[in-house]
C-alpha cells in the first residue's frame, strides 16, 4: 500500500508518462509503448485517483482525450446554422487559426458533437459488468450491436446536402484539425451521397438522407499498402514505419494532398449523428448510410445476450487473422438510440458502448541466435534472431530481449522454441519460453563483457538494468548512430538515409557530424551509386538544415537524456550554446524538467573538448546556436510565480505561455497549492475556477498580467 506521499509522487509520474505517450500515439505517430502497456498504466493511474481523490486533477489524462491537434489555438468557424450550439453564443463571429504541425498546418474547427473515447478492457468479465450495468439502468429488452475494432485513426465526416463539407480528426475531442482537402483523395469516402435504388421523392421527404448530419469512423491501411509504402520507404532510405495504424496517421496528414490518393488508405464508418434523425437503433443508422454509398462495415452483428457476444468475440479473435486490414478488437454498444441516450456518457466514455480489446497475437518459433547491438547513446540490447514465422500481418524474423536482466528472467536458451509478439502491433518481443520443447543441451547465450563493436569494457547502469559501452568517440557503431540521429527528421530533417551514412563513414568522409557541412558535390559523385541529381538534392537538404531552429539543433547533438521536450527547455532557458557549455550542475538544475541525472549528462558533455570542438565547428558551417529574439527574458515581472492559463486569449495559448516564460513565470497544466495565479481568459474551465477558489489561489484576467508585465518590462 502506497501512502499519500507515494502516490503523489507515482501520479505525477504516471500522469507526464500518459501524457507523453499520447502526444507520440497520436502528433508523432510514433508510439513509444505498446497498447496493452498503456491501457494498464491508465488503470494504475485510475486505482490511485480513486484511493486518493484529493489528488485528482481536472487535466488528468484520465479524464481527456489523446489528442492528435497539429498546433494550439481556440477557433470558432462560421457554421451559420449551428449557432446555438454549447460553448458558442448566437451570432458570435467566427474566426480560424493556422496551427503548426511535423506535416502540415491545418485549421482546427469545433466538433458539434464531443468525439471521446471508448472504454476498453482485456478481460471478458469486464464486458459482462457492462452488459449487467446496462440492462439494470434500461430496465426493458434491448439489443447490442457488435462490431470490429478498426486499429487506424478516427475521422469525423459531416455531409450537406449529400456532399461531403468538412472532415475533421478527433483532435483533442472538442477540436479537430480540418483534413477535408487529405480525404477528398481517399478512394472510398463519396464526395456525393448515392440515392439508394427504390427511393423516391414525395412532399415530405424530398431526398433519402437529413440535411446535414455527421458520420465517425476510422481511417486505415490495408495490409497490403503497408508493406508496398514501406518497400518504397525502404528503396528511398526513409524511416519505416511500424504498423498500420501509424503509417495511415501519418499519411492523412501529408503536405501534398495529392499524394494520398497513392497510400491505398481506406476508411470504416460506424457512428451516425445529427438532429431529429429518422432512426431507432444504431443498426437502421449504419444500413442507411449503406444505403448512401459509404463505407460501413459488414462485419458487425446484432446480439441479444452476454452469450452472443461472447461467441462474436471468440470467431473474430480467431478470424481476424485472415482480415486484409489490422483489427485490436469487438466493440459492444447499446443498438437502441433512445436508450444510448439514457445511459448518457462520462467525461471521456459512452456509457452505452465499450470495447474488447484482442491480447496481443502470439507465435511460437525457434530462436537461432542472438546478437548484441550498439545503440547511438553506447546502449547494449541483446536481439534474438528466429525462425521466420508470420504476425499480425508480417513476417518476424527479429525480436527484442532487452537487456541481460529480461534474458535471465525468460531464461532463454539457443534453439528454444519461445512466443512471440507485437505489443500493440510496434515491435515484437519475445514473451516466453516453451520448456517441453527444449532441446537437450541447449546453450546459454552469455551477454558480453565487452563493447561487440569496439572491444572496450561495458559498462553497467544498474538503475537502467542496461550495459553501456563508454567508448563514446571511438566506437563506430554509436559514431554512425549519432549521425543517423543528427539528420534526422526530427532534428536537423536531412534527407539522408542509414545506407547514405554508412557510405561516407566506410570512406572517412564523416566521421563527426561538422564534416557534412564540408561535403561537395565532386567528392560524393566519386561514390558508387551517386548521380548529379542526388549529390545537389544531399547538398541542398545540408543548406537548408542551417535554417532549422535552436532547440532542434541542440537535440540534434545527441546528448544522452536529452529529447526533444528537454532540449527545447534548456534552449529557452540559456538562450544559446556558449550559456549551455558553461553552465554548472547546479544552474542546469534551475530548468524546468532537468534532474540530476540530465543535468549531469549535459555537463560531462560540453566538458569534453571533442564535443566543444564539434560545435565549434558547427558554429562556422553556419548552424544556429542561439534562440530567437534575445535576450531570452524580457523582465523578472513573473519571477517565482506559477500560472496555471485557462480560457481563450487575445493570442494563442502557445503565445501565452511564451508570454510569461518571456517575463520569468511558470507555466503549469493543474491548480495545487503551489499556484500563484489562475489566468482567465473568455470561457474558462469550470473546474479550474473552483479548484481555484477552494485552494485560495487568485484569479487574474489577460488585461491583468499585460498591465503586470509592461510596468518591469526591459
């Protein structure tokens, strides 16, 4: 048992984990754990709220939606016939922001309806637990319909007159980025609803659909258009990407609109809403809109009892295997609409619908062999080779165990048979061990006492359970790690690919990430295989790199710890390289989510002359070392104090939250009692201005805070 100490402390953990994770699942579509492993932190995360509910907090991810928003913003669009809506007073203008994003920039708009989440469980008696709660509160016979889980990424469509008008994503499920343009290319969404046969107009009733309504549902990629995009990804020496679901996220958020006509995604449309619409049940819905020309699912059945369900679970957790596209479950809702109604929802959850999730595929296969790799940081992970064997769509030849700590756990021995799978379909891994299988006199594979790439002594991190080689500058694998890195897009965004590095590195042409600023193009066109056209399309990616920001750069140095969120902390903390290099432990300390750990490793970094001489380097190919706008602050109007912003501004609310960094404030998502001011603009939350009042934590107005920071301002 945890005490309250404990538990705030495991909270606050849990709450920067979840939240990180969402940004990954959904901005970057680049998931960072598998899907099972979030859904029990959540439920960690839910235990300790409830044991402790005072600790319970308004911006929990408990309590919202992952959000998949390309930048920030509060817009209201011009939906003239929606104006008594909630959250939007009648006759309000409208207004639209351009937000920022990896891809592209989109609008955001409002979604009529809240787009939240389902509940999800793995466990059968969990979704028994649901269908008692619900048939006590109905109180009358009902029916379920059942459904497939489609693993892509949800979209909101709303048709006009029969024609598609705008197409929104779940955003943070009151706002959505506005992907209208990116769909009108995919192949099955109708830009024109059909008039089904046998329909004919009469007096009151002049077309076969309502004047305006919204349909949800998921857009994915096929199987088959996941394997080609990453051949081709492959060819050009791009990142692959590791699931489906991933590769359709990112496509529907591509710069050229035209270029997703090309990624075969496909899309599932499962939830009608609008105003006085002319159905009963869930099911008449979706056949209408069948009926319509869109796409909805045929694979859904309607089920009468606890027993039905649970034989549609049982043929599809079976069955899917054979499905041209990846599917995580069974949704289960409540089929008669008044009765959804009824039931009402959470703050997150429908209360009429939740959805089984499928465990994790599994295969037994032999392990061959295991090799130990090094990682850009000198990070040792044992990876087992194996027996090919087919999961969840594709052929696994490769699986991760770790570090020495799990491989003594499974107890692994070479030419064991072991289960494999894929944590939410990302990266597979080894599970456990078949031991009636083992051969006799099985060996143990013994992890290495030394660097497999350079021979030096490893290292051990005890906290980490991990082995590091320390030969930072002359191991060659984590010299080509850091340079993939330094490229990469996330950081300096050079076209380039690990074939690319591994050629100039093999030649010593680059051998630091300074040397590529020294390239020209007579030198790369000696390489077998370079072409005029792909020296200048290399040399121009390099020139362009030099206008990439600060924050990116410094996160493009590679220094152990630090991501992106880190680096662009302790950019806008010093304001530039020279500041960063000479600051000590204890001044690295003072910035905002820098431990001792960081701190330390930031130090050792910039105390080594090989490093310094490296930026030095840099520095004179051009690259940008400092942030924006120096000074960093503009006064100490804000200094020590914590501001927690709620409600719309004059500007952004990324434009606020700079706005008082900028005069030495603090910004926090949640009131505590450490708050100094609640900032209230137009509309704030409800919650945050009680939680306010209860913890005696002042309210100021924008009006307020300006007139604060123009009386010290420098």
């Amino acid at each position: 048992m945890m005490n309250r100490e404990q538990a705030e402390i495991r909270i606050s953990e849990l709450r920067d984990l979840l939240n990180e994770a969402n940004r990954r699942y959904y901005v970057d579509s680049s998931p960072m754990m598998s899907d099972y492993e979030f859904d029990m932190r959540m439920k960690e995360l839910e235990a300790l709220e409830q044991e402790f509910p005072d600790l319970a907090s308004p911006d929990s991810p408990t309590l919202k939606v992952g959000s998949d928003l390309s930048g920030t913003g509060t817009i209201f669009p011009d939906f003239p016939d929606m104006n008594s809506r909630p959250g939007r007073a009648k006759g309000s203008k409208s207004k639209s922001v351009r937000t920022g994003g990896n891809a592209k920039e989109f609008e955001q708009y409002p979604h009529k309806y809240p787009m939240l989440s389902l509940g999800n469980t793995y466990d059968i008696t969990e979704v028994e637990a649901f269908a008692d709660r619900a048939a006590k509160s109905i109180g009358n016979a009902f029916t379920y319909s059942c459904e497939l889980k489609f693993d892509g990424t949800a979209i909101c469509l709303t048709y006009r007159n029969g024609k598609l008008f705008r197409a929104l994503t779940r955003g943070d499920g009151t706002v959505g980025d506005d992907v209208t343009e990116n769909v009108r290319h995919i192949g099955n969404i109708p830009q024109e609803l059909k008039v089904p046969e046998g329909f004919f107009p009469t007096l009151l009733e002049s077309r076969p659909w309502p004047e305006e309504f919204e349909i949800r549902g998921e857009i994915y990629m096929p199987w088959a258009a996941f394997e080609r995009l990453n051949i081709e990804r492959q060819r050009d020496e791009e990142q692959l990407f590791a699931n489906p679901r991933n590769a359709a996220s990112g496509s529907l958020k591509l710069i050229d609109s035209s270029m997703i006509a090309n990624r075969g995604l496909e899309c599932t449309l499962y939830h009608v809403l609008g105003e006085d619409l002319p159905f009963s049940t869930h099911d008449q819905a979706l056949k209408a809109a069948g009926s319509w020309g869109l796409p909805v699912s045929d694979k859904r059945k309607i089920c009468r009892s606890i027993a039905d369900i649970e034989e549609f679970i049982a043929y599809w957790d079976t069955q899917r295997k054979t499905l041209p596209f990846a599917t995580d479950g069974i949704v289960i809702k409540v089929n008669e609409l008044p009765y959804q109604e009824e039931l009402g929802y959470t703050a997150k959850f429908p209360r009429w619908a939740v959805a089984y999730k499928f465990k994790a595929e599994q295969a037994l296969t032999k392990l061959i062999s295991v090799d130990y790799q090094v990682g850009r940081t000198g990070a040792v992970t044992p990876v087992a080779n194996l027996e090919p064997v087919l999961l969840s769509g594709t052929v696994v030849k490769r699986a991760s165990l770790h570090n020495e700590d799990q491989m003594k756990l499974l107890d692994v021995h070479i030419g064991d048979y072991v289960y494999v799978e894929k944590g939410g379909e990302i990266i597979p891994k080894i599970t456990a061990v078949e031991m009636t299988k083992r051969p006799d006199g099985a060996p143990v594979p013994h992890f290495p006492d030394t660097c497999p790439d350079c021979g030096t002594s490893l290292v051990r991190d005890s906290e980490e359970a991990k082995a590091f080689c320390p030969n930072t500058g002359g191991c060659p694998t984590q010299i080509k790690e850091r340079l993939i890195h330094f490229l990469s897009r996330k950081a300096m965004n050079v076209i380039a690919g690990e074939a690319t590095i591994e050629q100039l590195y093999s030649r010593g042409m680059v051998l630091s990430p300074a040397d590529f600023y020294e390239l020209d193009k007579d030198s790369l066109l000696q390489l077998e295989g370079w072409k005029d056209r792909s020296a200048e399309r290399f040399l121009n990616s390099l020139s362009d790199s030099k206008k990439t920001g600060f924050e990116k750069v410094l996160y493009a140095l590679g220094i152990r710890y630090v991501g992106e969120s880190t680096a662009k902390s302790v950019a806008r903390h010093f304001g530039n390289i020279d500041a960063i290099a000479s600051a000590s432990v204890e001044e690295l300390l003072k910035v905002e989510d820098v431990g001792q750990v960081i701190a330390e490793s930031i130090y050792a970094f910039f105390a080594d002359e090989h490093n310094l001489n490296t930026v030095r380097r840099l520095k004179d190919a051009g690259l940008r070392f400092e942030t924006d706008g120096a000074p960093a602050n503009l006064s100490s109007a804000l200094e020590g104090k914590t501001i927690v912003i709620s409600g719309n501004f004059s500007i952004s609310r990324d434009q606020m939250k700079a706005l008082i960094t900028s005069h030495g404030g603090k910004n926090s998502g949640s009131i505590s009692g450490k708050t100094s001011w609640l900032l209230a603009g137009e509309k704030p939350g409800p919650e945050k201005l009680k939680k306010a009042e209860a913890l005696g934590v002042p309210v100021i107005s924008e009006e307020e805070l300006m007139e604060i920071c123009r009386a010290e301002e420098k």
